[in-house]
C-alpha cells in the first residue's frame, strides 16, 4: 500500500467507517461533463492526437543499466519521431507531444521542431520519475523545472501536463493548481473532457481522458519481467483504434489517441497512425485539435475560468 | 497455502491419506444437475446476461491508493453503464447485475436505475474484498450487511450472490444456506445449473455456472504486475462468446455471460454485447432470463425446497 | 536451482569445468530415431492424440484451497468427457488418456469407459505432483502406486507414462527402466519418435514426443498470478495445429497433440478437436494409433527389445 | 540497480546532476548513420537473416536442471537446423549463426556445416551467460575463449558478436574493441546500421541493429514463471516480419532478422521464414547478405577503419 496512504488509518479496506472510503473516493474525481454541443467549426468529432517522447528516460529513470533499453529510447528520437512528423505534416494535423525534460535535454533540435512545426509541447515530468515515490515538495520541484525547461527550450510555457505512467499523487492535482495549468491528461473517468474536483470542489482544470485501450504501449511494450510482449497483432490495434473512433464520431465526441515514437513509429506499426488519421480526414466534419486547444475549447464553452489560461 | 486449510494436517498433498483429498473434494461439489427439459415457454435456449458493477471497488478494495485505477472504476458507471442499459433497453432484455454494496452507496441512482428496469440487482462482496482473506464471521457479517445495503437502496432483497473475484471460502455456502438464498454464481463445474453439495449433502443451493472464457475481463483486464494486458482481440471475444452461444443452443442449454462495465463498456467493445444479442435474438426460441429467474426456473422444475425462495 | 542438482558443484554455470556440463547434457538425452519407413498399413501420416485427465487433481495438487479450480477441474469429468469420447467414436478414433491416479480413483467410471471404448489408459502421476519436488525414494513409491491403481481400476496395467507438467527427473528414467515401460511421453527433442538415452547409454524406452506447441494449455490455461490468460484464439490454435499436421503429413511422420478435458472440452473450443480429425480422416493414408500402439510399433520396426513389452 | 552501476553515486535518478545521466547516456550510443546511398551491386534492399543457435546452451546456463528445456534445446539442432539450412539452400540465401562455444563443441558437424555452407558464423557467448552478472576480467575471458573455440571448430575467427540475450555491459564495447571485431549486433537505436560511440568518441565498430519486433522469440517463447506463452499467431508474425521489409525497401534500406531454430523450426513455424525469403526474392534489387559482409560494406563505404577487418 502507499507510503503516502494518508487517512492514517491502517485497516483493512473491509473495515473501514464510511467516511474513510469516501474521502479516498473524492480525493480527486470526474466532475462536470466538458463536451460541448458542437466542437469548434462545427464539427461532429474531435480528434486529439498525442505522444509521449519519452526517448532514454525511461531508462535513465530506472538507473540508466540496460544499453538495449537505452538504445530503444535513442530509436525514438533517431528513427521514429522523422516518420511520425512526416505523417502529421502530409495530412497537416497538430499534434501535442508530452517530453520529460530531461528527453528534451537530451534532443533540444526535437523539443524546437515540436514547437515550429505548430504542435503542441506538453509537460511530461523530469526524467520519467514515479510521482507516487516522491514526497509532495520533490513533485513540485520536479514540475517546476521541468516546465521552466521546456519554456527554456521551446519559448514557450506549456499549459498542459501529463504524469509520467498515468501515476497521478495525492498531490499532483494541488500542484497543477499552484502552477495555473490549463489542463491535464491522465485520468480515465470518461471518453469526453471533464472538470476535476479536488475533495468534491470544482477546480476549473480541464482532463483529458487518456486510456490504455487507445495507448499503443499497452499492446506492443515488452518486458522481460512479466510477461508482456509484444503481442499486439497491429491489425488488432488498428482495428480497436478504428472502432474507438468511429463510436466516438456516431456519438458527436472525443477521439483521444496516446502513442510513443519508440513504439508506434516501427516500419511494422508506423501504417497504423497513418490509417487512423486517414479515417479520421475522410470525414467531413473533423477538428483535429492539440490537447491545449481543445482544453481550452471546452473551458471557454463551459465558462471556466481556466479558459483564460489557454494559449493565444 | 490457505490460513484456513481445514483439516488440520501440514503435509505435502501427495502423502495424504485418501480421506484428507476426499474432504477437500467434497467440502463443496457440484451435485444434481439442473437443467430442465425444456426452459421456460418451450424455449431451447437460455441466456442469462450478467454484469458486474464493481465500479470504483475494484481499487478501494487495495486501498484506495490509485487515482488512475480509480478513474477506470468511475469510467464503468459514468460512460459504460448508459450504453449497456441502452442496449438491453433497445432489444428487451433482462440482465443481472451484481453489485458491492459500496458501489451501490456511491451510485444509488445506479441501483434504482437498475431495478426500475426490470434488472436483478444481486449481492456481490460489500467492497469487492476477497472472501478467502476473512475469517468466518467478518464474511458473514459483511455478507449480511451487503443484502441489507442493496434492500435498503433498491427496495429488494437479492436473492442470489456472486462471489468477488469468484473467491468462495469453505464458509460461502453456509452463510449463503444461512441467508437462505436461492442461487449463487461464482462456481465452474459445468455448463449447465446444478444444485451445490455440501460435504456430500444436497442443499438445494442452485449454481448458476461462470467461466473465464465467458468473462470479459479475462482477456480485457491490465494489470502491469503481471503480464495481463488487453490483449484480447474484439472479434476473438466476440468469435468466442458467439461459438459459447452456438453449442449452448445446440445441446438445448444455458449461455450465462459476465461482464463488466468499465471493460466492455468502451466504444471499442460495446458493439460485442449488442452482436451476442442481436445473435440470441435471431434464434426463434431463446429465453432471455435474470440468474434469479433461471434458478427459480431451475429449482422449480427440479422440485428443490429452494423454489419457494424464488422472486415473485 | 535444483536442490538436487547432482553434480556436487556450487558454481555458475559458465565457470564448470567441460565435463559438468557434459555429464548434465547426456544425463537424458535423444537417441536412436525411430521413424520407420512407412507407418502401420503403409500409412504415410501417424495420429497420436492424447488427453490429460487430471481433472481435480490440478488443484489438490496445491493443497485443495480454491474451490473456483475445483469446480474447473470437476468440468472436465463432468462436461468435456463426454463431448471428447462422442467426437472420437463419432470417426472412430482411438486416443491415449492420461490420468493421475487419484483422478481416477474420483472418477472411476470414466477410467472403465476409457479401456471400454478401445482407448489407452497411461500413467500420469498419484495425484498431479511435481516430480522434481520428491526425492526419488518418494517419486518411485508414487509411480508403483499409481501403476498399480490404474491397474487395478481398468484391470489393464498401463505400459506407457506421462510425467506430470512435463517434470521429468534425474530419476524419472531409471524408474521407467525398473517398471518396464514401453514408452515416455513428457519430452520435448524431436517431432518423431526416438530412444530415450541415459548417461549416453541406450534404454529400449520409446520417447513419444510432445511440444507446448501441440498442448491446448500453453494457449488457454488462465493462471492469475502470472499473465497467462486464455488470449489463444480458438481459430488461431486450430491453424497451429493445422500445420503442425500438414507438415507431418508432408514429411511422412508422427501428428502428436496433447489436450486437458477442462480446456478443450468447452463449448468455444471442442470444434478444434473435430477440425482436426475431420483434416486427417480426409488424408487417404492416415494411421490413427494410441500412443502404446505408435510406441511398441516403433520398438518393433527398430528391434529394440522394448517391442516385446507392447501391449496385445 | 546493476551491481556495477559505475557513477559511484546511490541517489534516485530524478536528484541526478546533470552530468551523471549525460555519462550514463553517452556510455554507449549510436553514431554515425551508416547506410550506404546504394546496397552492394545497387541493390535497394539488404536482408540479413540470423539465427542464435543456443540449442541446449539455454537450459545450461540456467544450472542444466530441467530435461524438458533441455531437450527442446536439442530440438532446434536435431530438427529444426535441418529445415531451416534446407530453405536457405534451395533459394541460395546466405544467413549469419550466433553461437554459443558451447553449443559449438556439443554440435560440432553443426559449426562446420554452416561455414562449409558458406553462412557466417558469430560469437553468441560461452554458454549464453548473462554478461551483467560477469565482471569485466571474466567477460573478457569467455569472450577470448569463445572467440578461440569457434575458429578452432570451424577454421575461420569470427568477426562479429552478438551478446547473449542482447545483454551489453559497460565493458563489451571496450573488450569487442581490444579484439577487433568488425561489428556487434546486439543493440537498437536504428533500422539501419550506425557507428558505435563509445563516451561520445567514434570507435569504428559498426553495429547492426536488432529489435524484439524482428525476433521470433519475443512471440513464440515459453516461460512458465512469467505469463510469456506461445501466443504470437504464427499469421501475425509474418504479418509484422513482412511490414518491416515492406518498409525496409520503401526506404531502400535494411531488413534484419533475429530467429532460433528451436522456436521458427517448428513445423508449424518454419513457413514463416520461407515467406519471407520468396517475398524478398520476389524484389528485382535485393542483396542477401551475412552480417558480416554486410558490416563489412557499410564501414567501406564510409571509409572506417573497421573496413579493413572485413572478411576476405
């Protein structure tokens, strides 16, 4: 259980008073729905592409020892990233990619492409670090820096985040707050954005629902570890992929996409993004947005107060 | 090995004597089998549709600690539930829904919903907790406690239970001959209903069987400890739930169904919940049935004592 | 490592002296192959089907705790038999079944219709135990019994084994050689026929080969502690299974497949079974043989002395 | 963390200075591109097939206890080098084979067939250690001796290596530099070959990468302690292997191929290699190519010292 397990209680779950699940439950939770009648243009769909750049801090995150591993993160940036900005700039789609400062350290030319070519430049930790084993200061310094790197590098400070793994603290919603972000993209309570509540209030932060469903990694990461392999035949997650898409264009919504370039950018898989974004153009009525824009979007349709915060 | 390994001997399975295998394999067995000659209205097939709404239980049964997997469980009742309801609404068909009684207190209008409907709202654990982690009394209690949650919320007193995680304890079936249910849906030995043996004594407990191969999360869940990823291809559940159904209808028999609705509630899934039923539903003489109705069914034709527990 | 690791060595493996490694190589180890010219009634292709009935015993293995493998293991006796013996006396095929001893000592009745029906009765353990967990006076005294009450209940003594899980000991071997078996059936060196070696000696004991890849488990088996799970689609595991025949067929050789009543006996997956049956009946030359048939016909064309112990 | 985490420093990655991940990063990393404008005799497409013929090596080095891994080790040398040397004979394709010394001494006729077939023969390890665990002296020494027995059975030093299990330490680069080897394969920052970089500084040795994409086993490996089972639909993997070329030849550049006789020789495996040798003879512009003649190339063509060390 978390060290940071903080009801102070040390039951079992079966045992504890009401008010001891409650206040887990709305510690951070799914709050008023976001998706607007229309997205912008008029559009029946919304398309949000992301990419998580990664590169060696995933590695370097577990002690920089494997070279294998660390090569795989160099073939992000080296091999992977030329095919996936090729792909967004013949179909001329934004696309919003999250880097963790130390990757966009190590690859600054990546970090200043990202933002000339007009995508979007999220935050996406220090060095891939697991939030939930740092202490609340050490997560906030970390943020803190990594945004200022990213501003450093790309000239421009991000307005979005999204926790490295999906591992989201006690804390990390506060910090979000303090730090006046637009939005985050983490969570999964829903298809659509929603407005978090911290403790059952409303925080004016957009969320843009991730879900490993639509996160390439969960079908095609190895680890020698557990059994995880690459068993995720691409035309299965093409397929999922497509089917996500097409539910969510019959229902008038979201289309939210995670991808890394060390994984979805292989000859083998690259066809995959290509077909998703060609399926999405052949509709007539799509707006492919970054995760800022479209946060912003919703903030202003809904009249939170985030809305200011966009990006001009 | 189990806390509770109840015989009392600390030896090696292979150097038992032939009565300590004997009692273990006894202790809770499947008896006469249940199924009638024909089902209710001269049907040849059955279908007995479940889902399990664990919602946010899932993760506050470990704790609580992950804001992630918290999300995944809000997902189920917030974006899974509406499209599962519509569907069942569309064709006319009656499901079961086994829910924690924690979930039921988080999502009353969930429960209210359901029952409304003309769905079965049966017992489940009262947090999602594992039975075999209890001693005798602490499941009882809790056991207790979920019916009269659910009755409380619904206005119903459940009259069947489904184990969470399908953990049944040497103490489930006398509680649940205690509680003086007519059905339980946690156990595997057959396709089929049968009646529970205990200790070689029929209780007139009816088994409405489950299977892995006839859950969703079986091949849809992630758990990064181990290698369970979602692996399992749409069109293989779907291919395979469809060739269930098939050979049930061929024998005359029984297709029961679990599922979930943070798993299959997903755009990407959905559309296998409403294929099983546009399948069923082609049959010219299927018997869309509750568990409750089924084992009341069941119990009736067989002439067990149970019948009388039946809803009316 | 082994605790009976029998070289009296404590090193790692790439600091042993050559002989260590040699002595372990040969400890058991391929032979002779004993792929004749042509298979009985000059057939070009041999069909060695086997089932392993372990049933209960899967779980009394592991001390009997989970009431859930039980009832799984109660299916195959209960539900899958009876659909395998009517799909093979439906093209009048013989199989091998291969059954712990308190398996049958559960289900007598279904050891008596095995040896009923024409099909071979082989040994497979006392009660599922990992071999290499017992010292060899136990594993030895295991092996007698479980000989003996197959024996006893089939009144047939079996001439052939299948070790358990495949867990073949340094011992394992030896106790074949002292009870006079024809054959083995656990080992993995080739697609055909050969003679088991021991300490690079010739035996007279035919090996009968098996594969993961030609074993319904390696595909379907769930075990929730790791991340197997059945992700094996059924159409995927009959197109495996396929082409393992066709190229046996092309090659003029042995089709060996093993199966588990409690996997392949569902409802989704017995149609695998039929298909490839129904595939080898097509062939004009197929020979159909127990696993004691294949072993002592192999013994006879080689003129080991095994052949004599074959079975009238 | 590695016992031989060289830094000297025990701090979390995330309170790293600056300069310690920038030396982890650097250690080893790819550097120059080394793809060749055309392939040799202006082909379009390079292809070079591998194979890690680990045979009984892979069961030895985990201490030689169990004779099922042990015989599905001489698997691959009894029956699956035969189909894989006969396809590669009748379509006249050169392969390169990684081998253990130790595998080299138990198949000695196996060492000399390749090279008398005109295949490539490459260091692959002593025993298929794992070389994170040696320390520098013995990996030097195993390395030297392996590099000793393979010229001893086959007549020819090698000249390249690839890591058992991928596995590179911070001295491989260091003892592949103090031999003078050509080149390593072990690595996977790119599709094409690249310059390996030792601390920032070109050193001449021409890596030509891998990845668990292009490597039979990241499908088809058996692991019982982990969920890793023969799922990969041998239809996908030849769906994945044939993308890759695809692409491979779009780009007019590099397919590269990792196998093990013991997982593609299968039967039901085996078709997979010759599909994808009549898919890449079915191209006008292809070159088969050993690893070594392949590194041999690309380090003439860009003029690096290593060229000279080329095979004659």
């Amino acid at each position: 259980m978390d060290a940071r397990n903080h009801d102070g209680l040390n039951q079992e779950p079966w045992l504890w008073p009401t008010q001891v699940w409650q206040q887990k439950l709305n510690r951070v939770r799914a709050g008023k729905a976001l998706k607007p009648g229309k997205w912008k243009g008029n559009a029946r769909l919304a398309v949000a592409l992301s990419f998580d750049s990664d590169h060696e801090t995933s590695e370097l995150r577990n002690g920089g020892v494997s070279f294998g591993r660390m090569s795989q993160g160099q073939y992000g940036a080296r091999s992977g990233m030329p095919r996936i900005l090729r792909i967004l700039e013949k179909y001329a789609v934004p696309a919003s990619f999250f880097m963790p400062a130390v990757s966009a350290m190590i690859h600054p030319e990546e970090a200043a492409m990202i933002v000339a070519a007009g995508h979007e430049l999220g935050m996406h930790s220090w060095i891939h670090e697991s939030n939930s084993r740092l202490d609340e200061s050490t997560e906030r310094e970390l943020a803190l820096r990594a945004a200022s790197t990213l501003e450093h590098l790309s000239g421009i400070r991000p307005v979005g985040m999204r926790t490295a793994s999906w591992d989201f603290t006690p804390s990390t919603l506060k910090i979000a707050r303090e730090m006046g972000l637009l939005y985050d993209s983490s969570l999964m309570a829903d298809d659509e954005p929603y407005e978090l509540l911290e403790d059952g209030e409303p925080t004016g932060i957009v969320e843009i629902p991730v879900e490993w469903i639509r996160d390439d990694s969960a079908y095609l990461a190895m680890d020698r570890t557990v059994g995880a392999r690459p068993y995720g035949a691409p035309l299965m997650i093409l397929d999922i992929f497509r089917r996500e898409l097409e539910l969510a264009y019959d229902e008038g919504g979201l289309f939210q996409l995670t991808m890394h370039p060390h994984q979805i950018g292989h000859r083998s898989r690259i066809f995959i993004l290509e077909e998703i974004i060609r399926l999405a153009h052949s509709k007539p009525d799509v707006w492919f947005a970054t995760h800022a824009e479209l946060a912003a979007y919703c903030a202003n349709e809904a009249g939170l107060a985030a809305a200011s915060k966009a990006p001009s």
